[in-house]
C-alpha cells in the first residue's frame, strides 16, 4: 500500500476534502474521484476528473501492517487505471482511497487505515484538523 502526500509550489489551494467522522455503512451511496487518461488519449479531456458513482459492498481486513490493521472497502464503483489514490466520497466526506481492482470489486483504503498509518509514521493525530502544508511540516 502506498499513500503519498505531495506539496506543489505555488497551487492554489482549494478547500480540502474532509473525512467522514463514522464508518459507511452497506449499500451506502458513494462516488469514486479520480483522473484516468494514463495513456494521454483524451486530447486535454484528462484534466476533467472522472466520477464513478457506486455503492459500500463491504469492509475486508487484509493484513497486520507492524501491528496496524488494515482495512479495505469493497465498492461497486468502477475504478480505471490511473485513478488509484483518488478519494471514494460519500455525502458526509471521504470513507477511503481508491486502491484498485479484484475480480468483480474495486477496493479502497478504509477512512481508519489511513488515519492508522499517517498517526504511526507521520505522527498526525487521527481527529487533527491539519493542511496537508502541516501534514508535510511533521515529516
């Protein structure tokens, strides 16, 4: 699993996403974010993020990660290469990350695995209001 947290000189910041305090719930209705146009195909097109509506299929728990648990949500979004890493966004904010596809699920990063890792390795408390400017600053 990799999670990446950049910081771009001089982009103009936009609002951050916030994560949703609770948990989804099944068949709750969500959308998976991303950009998809790895092949450079779409003639600029690729600078309009795709929207993949879907539904919560479930929550998995893969593997003990030093001693981190993680979770992963199975959803009926349609993930497309390219759009790993972007938010799964339900109505009340961000319930996980895009990973990627199985057979006939995408899977994402569970909202809890994200908070677990950036608490463990970057020192971010889990109910912290931080900019990513902050994220990065306790790198």
């Amino acid at each position: 699993m990799h999670v990446a947290v950049l910081r771009v000189p001089g982009l103009i910041a936009a609002p951050p996403l916030r994560f949703a305090r609770d948990d989804p719930t099944f068949a709750e209705g969500i959308a998976a974010i991303g950009y998809c146009d790895t092949s450079g195909r779409l003639n600029g097109f690729s600078a309009i993020p795709a929207i993949k509506p879907g539904r919560i299929r479930g929550t998995v728990t893969k593997v003990l990660l030093k001693r981190i648990r993680l979770y992963h949500l199975m959803v009926s979004c349609v993930g497309m290469k390219g759009m790993s890493g972007g938010p799964i966004v339900s109505r009340r904010g961000v319930v996980g990350m895009l990973g990627g596809e199985e057979t006939r699920c995408t899977y994402s990063i569970h909202r809890t695995t994200i908070y677990a890792l950036l608490k463990r390795f970057v020192g971010v408390p889990r109910q912290a209001a931080l900019t990513m400017d902050d994220v990065i600053n306790l790198l």
